[in-house]
C-alpha cells in the first residue's frame, strides 16, 4: 500500500485501449501500479492487468506501457 500520489494510473478506456493516465482524470476503468518498470514487469507476470480489466493484455500493450513508465521516471 502506497499513498495515491506515489502510483502510476493505468487505464482502459470505454474503446477498449490501455494506456497510461498520467493526470489521473481519464475516464475508464482504472488500475493503479508503482512508478517503476519492476512494478509492471510484476503485473505481466502474474496477470494483474488482466485481471483488472477483465480481458487479455497483450505484450505489445505491456512494452507500450514500459515505454511511457520509463519516460515518466
């Protein structure tokens, strides 16, 4: 458990596309991770993703993600 501030949100929007939500105000569904590339490589490994939004993640999607988490460290 980390303050709200200190998590990266992930969202997936009403189209069905995940991405990032930097400003935390998207709308969609939402998932929350820590700030580092070590939090999502945990979440593709054990589905955590997945299971949040209720449907298959693809590994394009996850180095997307990667990508922009690293942009934003």
């Amino acid at each position: 458990m980390q303050p709200k501030k200190e998590l990266i949100r992930i969202v997936k929007t009403a189209e069905g596309e995940i991405k990032v939500d930097a400003t935390g105000k998207l709308n969609g569904r939402g998932a929350y991770i820590c700030k580092n590339v070590e939090c999502l490589k945990k979440a593709q490994k054990t589905n955590a993703l997945s299971r949040a939004f209720e449907t298959s993640v693809s590994p394009e999607v996850y180095s997307q993600l990667e990508t922009e988490i690293g942009s934003i460290e």
